[in-house]
C-alpha cells in the first residue's frame, strides 16, 4: 500500500503524457498542411483543365461561325469526319441520320467527338450533341414584291437559326486524370 502513496516518479509520467499530447497536436497539424496543400494542388490542375476547355469552346464556336470549314487559326485542330459535322451544323437532330449524339466522349475513338485540338499540355475534344431551329430559317430574301420596312416602331426580330448543345472534354496529354467536362447550350 505504501508503494501507491509514493510521489515518486509522478513528474515523469506527467511529462510523458504531456509529451504525447503535443506530439499527437503536431502531427494533426502537419497532416492538416499536407492534405491543405495536396488539395489545393488539385484544385489548381483542374482549373487549369477548365481554362482549357474554355479555349476548345472558342476553338469550337468560331468552327460553327465558319459553318465547319477549318478556317480557323489553329495549325492543330483535327476533324475526323468533317462530313458529319457540316450535317451536325445545318440542320435538326431529326436530319442526322446514324451521327452519334451521345453525350460521351472518349479520347480513344474518334467517331466519338467531332473536333480535336491541342491547347498547351491539354488535348481538348468537342462534340455536337443536339440541334435545334432557332427562331428563324435562313436568309431566303424578300418573299413578296415590294415590302418596305417603314414603320418606325416596328421590332426586328433578332435571327437565330440554331441553337447547339456542345460537349468539351479537355484532358492532360501527361496525366489523364487531370480533366474537365463541360456542357454548353450555344445560340446561333
């Protein structure tokens, strides 16, 4: 019994618990920092893969504004069916026939995007999913003779012949995780 009541050695078993106390704080912050810093690593690379899927959607936007004649003033933009794409542009999901209008891409077929583009270390891949008449047809002229615009309160309605839904996959060309995907409703 009176080996229990002895004060001996209590200091160091205080120290010894306080000592596990701080290391195990230590080591939650050091695993706090490290996980901080691996996401926001993470972060960084799947903006950048955003920022380069926005530059494929230009890429592609200024490709429908030439109506799919590559025009464009990318040296490494691949089109590997251009036939299907001019059919994609000019007209209804309806007029396509066997064209693919799924929403998946993969970077290793290429039936199953329209367009290709390298952008930096980033490989960017569109595809036309769906096409709808806007508001309005082509531009078929005067249908009768002698029609004058001379109202002055009169609202000209603003021409839209198509509106497009557009996938765009940007993907690392070194690491294939490092990807994004977007969806773009487009009105031209």
């Amino acid at each position: 019994m009176k080996t229990l009541r002895n004060e001996k050695g209590f200091a160091l078993v205080f120290v010894l618990i306080l000592a596990a106390i701080s290391l195990a704080m230590t080591l939650a912050m050091l695993f706090m920092v490290s996980s901080g810093s691996f996401v926001s690593g993470q972060q960084k690379r799947f903006r950048t893969a955003v920022e380069a899927g926005r530059g494929g959607m230009e890429a592609v936007f200024q490709l429908i504004s030439d109506r799919g004649n590559p025009t464009t003033p990318y040296s490494n933009q691949v089109l590997p069916n251009a036939v299907g794409l001019g059919t994609k542009l000019s007209g209804p999901i309806a007029t396509w026939g066997g064209l693919d209008s799924s929403s998946t891409i993969d970077p290793n077929v290429s039936t199953s995007y329209d367009m290709r583009i390298d952008l930096g270390t980033y490989r960017v891949y569109t595809k036309i999913v769906d096409t709808v008449d806007g508001n309005s047809g082509a531009d078929e002229g005067l249908l009768k003779t002698a029609v004058v615009n001379a109202g002055s309160g009169e609202v000209t309605v603003v021409s839209v012949p198509y509106l497009y839904t557009i996938e765009v996959l940007s993907q690392s060309t070194s690491n294939a995780s490092e990807r994004s995907k977007l969806s773009i409703l487009y009105q031209y």
